[in-house]
C-alpha cells in the first residue's frame, strides 16, 4: 500500500446449477487467450515486491506460498541514469530469480525522470515521449515472457506530481501505449492502478480511448471494510467499462494492489489472514482473474506504523534458517488456498438462506470442492446443502478440523469468518 494512511433434488442441484450463481453481475470473462491471467487456483494469485534482487532463500518461500505472479515497480529514474542511455540489468536479474519458479511478473511503468519535465510527471510533449521512448525500450527487452505492462502506479492521489490530472494521464498512457504497440503489438498493456476504485478518474481514463489500447483495467481496492463489500463496486466498474469498451473487446478487472495492515485500529494479525483468504476468493467470485496482495514481507519494526505490516511475513531475515521469514497467519492463509484448491476454478456460488453466509464451489475436472465463511462476528451453526457423503475439513491456516458427514438435509457445520475448505473423502480414505 503505497499511500497515508436432499439426495437426489441436491444430485439434480449440483448438476444443473439451480440455486447458485457462478457469476458476482453478469459479466465478460475474466481471459481472452491472449496470455492475460486464468481465474485458477494459484496462476490467479500473486503478491507485491520491492526488490530486484532477492535475499537466498526468499524466492522458494515466496513460491511455496503458491504466489504466481508478483508485482514490481520498473522505475524510469533508475534504469535511464544518463538521458536518452538505458540501463535494465537490474530487472535482468529479477526476471532469472523468478524463473525457475515461473513465477510471472506485473511491471509497473512509473513515475518520472529529472531530466524530463523539471522531474515532474510528465505534462509536456517531449516528457510523454520520452517516457514511451523509455517504456517501448523495456518492453522491447523483454517481450514475449508474459509481463503484464502496468501505465502508472495510482496517479488519481499524490504520485502523480505535482498534484493529480487526469487528462496528462491520459495523454501520457497513449502515449505509451502507442510505442508499446509499434515495437511489440502482442504484449499486454494495462492500467490506470488507481488507488481504491475511483470511477471519476477510471470514466476519464475511458473517455480518453484508453480501452483501445488497455487489456485490461487495474484497481487498488484498499478499504477497512471487509473483502465482499468490493463487489457493488466491481458491478459498477464493470458496467462502465462496458459502456466504454471497443466493440467486440473483452476487458477484465484486475485486483492489482489490495491489502490490510495488520495494526489498523481493530486489526491484528489474525484477522489479517482471514482477511488474504476472503480478498482472493472473493475476487474470483466477482471473475477477477488476478489478486496482488500488497505486500510480500513486512516493511519495518514500528508497532504503531501501519505501512509497516501489511506483509504475508515479517520483516526481519534469517539467513541461516528455514525459513528465511517468519511466516505471519496471511501467508498460511496463502499457502493453504493456493495448496487445497490447485489446479480448481471457481464454479458457483452456492445460494444460502442467509445472506451474511458464503459457500463458494471450486471444480477440477470431476471433482469439487468448498470453500465457506461467514460475515456474522460470531459462530453460526449451519447445514450446508452438500451432496450425502463423508468430508474432510480444513481452516484457512492448514490445521485439520476433522470429518463431518453430510445426511439427506446438509452437512453441519460450524461457519465462522475465517473460511473453511471441504473436500470429499474418497473411499480409501473413509476405510482408513
């Protein structure tokens, strides 16, 4: 965060979907084939960095998370040192550290250069043009190992210098997307990251043409409330870029930057992971196929600094250890979604009699999972309407919750807000 701050009617259910829905509004889908991210357990999932060169050992814990993607600033004051002379070995480094891994990479085309515009967003001619000169040079570099090509990072609040104006930024990601399409048409090119979902700013943008060269359109949707109040904003976001987009183009909604500090005023740590949890499934729910959660490890020591703990881990680092970092509740909850529900895609909302309740069906193949919470601040004993059978339960950090079985009115359970995975027990493993 980069600112201040019963049997066979149940058989027949399942089979036909009567009585879920698969889709938050109705909606495009969340790809179009041309490499942009699958709404699939974990290639949905990724996490803010701020490094090109990991410390040893970071990356395998970063990757056994099951994050696959992050994101990372790709900083034109640092990679054009001498005007008009790149340098982007730095980035070099980081894309050979990510790839064993195959971890993808969300670059973030920003902010300004001092010997462009007084140092200042770019607001002239020249200053647009040699920040597309600049970004078609990176992309050049590097095309064809499915980067995604973020315009800016939240230019609608302070960083954009001196204050914000949308329309420099329009004509500023034009500009660069112009370039972008003349020396590598195939890459994907998204924007604006504004901060939260500011539909001001996001009509503007679109106003302006920029869905003619966007592939996608990126929000931050920061907020103190709890993930599923995003989803009347996603609803209404989608709706305007519909209104919008090109004939024909599909433009999905990326969740590029989203989080919550562990020492807000009525935070902790603990219901920071429940929070990680309920943001991305909350997000595939809604057909968002890409989550950055913001932020990888902790920034600083400081009880009392919210920037310091938005991460999935802590900040200090062993290097002698296994793990390098201590690993927070957020990256259990990481670990465990990305673990139990690998290789699944969102299914269904299984519609329940209270609307406070969730049960999310994933599908793999034949096979299906669950996944269900509450809103309620206390327990709530519940029947969920699953098909008869035996089940194992598992919270949202990987400790078992033992099995249930599922009659002819439901399975019970007790439903809290942190989610809990169910999955079927095969026949083996009912014997044992």
């Amino acid at each position: 965060m980069r600112k201040p701050f019963l049997v066979g009617m149940l058989s027949f259910w399942f089979l036909t979907g009567v009585g879920g829905s698969s889709r938050c509004e109705d909606k495009p889908a969340g790809t179009d084939g041309r490499g942009l991210p699958e709404a699939v357990v974990p290639q949905a999932f990724g996490v803010n960095i701020h490094f090109t060169d990991p410390k040893p050992g970071e990356m395998n814990m970063l990757a056994e998370a099951g994050f696959a993607w992050i994101r990372m600033d790709l900083t034109w004051a640092a990679t054009e040192r001498e005007k008009g002379q790149y340098d982007f070995s730095a980035y070099d480094r980081l894309l050979a550290a990510l790839e064993p891994h195959k971890i993808r990479v969300l670059f973030i085309l920003d902010y300004s250069n001092r010997f462009y515009d007084k140092g200042l967003s770019p607001y002239t001619d020249e200053g647009r043009q040699a920040m597309a000169r600049w970004a078609a040079a990176a992309v050049q570099r590097y095309q064809g190992r499915g980067i995604l090509w973020e315009m800016y990072n939240e230019p609608n609040i302070h960083f954009w210098k001196p204050k914000p104006n949308v329309q420099d930024y329009v004509l500023l990601a034009k500009e660069v997307g112009k370039a972008i399409r003349h020396v590598a048409p195939k890459e994907l090119y998204i924007g604006p990251a504004t901060s939260q979902i500011d539909m001001k700013f996001l009509e503007a943008c679109f106003q302006g043409g920029l869905l003619e060269y966007w592939d996608a359109v990126s929000v931050h949707p920061y907020r103190h409330k709890p993930p599923e109040t995003v989803r009347e904003e996603y609803a209404k976001l989608r709706a305007l870029i519909d209104k919008y987009a090109p004939p024909g183009k599909k433009i999905p909604i990326l969740s590029g930057e989203w989080g919550y500090s562990a020492v807000w005023k009525n935070f902790d740590e603990t219901k920071q992971g429940k929070y990680l949890a309920r943001q991305f499934l909350v997000n595939l729910l809604c057909d968002v196929p890409l989550s950055i959660w913001y932020d990888w490890h902790d920034d600083g020591p400081d009880p009392k600094e919210p920037e310091h703990h938005f991460g999935t881990v802590r900040e200090p680092y062993f290097k002698d250890r296994t793990p390098v970092y201590d690993p927070k509740p957020a990256y259990l909850a990481a670990k465990t979604l990305t673990t139990q529900l690998a290789g699944f895609r969102f299914a269904q909302q299984v519609k329940l009699p209270e609307e406070e309740d969730y049960l999310l069906r994933f599908q793999k193949g034949e096979e299906s999972r669950w996944v269900a919470w509450t809103l309620a601040d206390s327990p709530r004993e519940r029947k969920l309407p699953l098909p008869e059978g035996q089940y194992r339960l598992i919270d949202h950090t990987g400790q078992p919750l033992g099995n249930r079985t599922a009659g002819p009115d439901g399975l019970p359970i007790t439903l809290t807000d942190a989610p809990q995975y169910i999955l079927p027990l095969s026949r083996g493993e009912i014997s044992r």
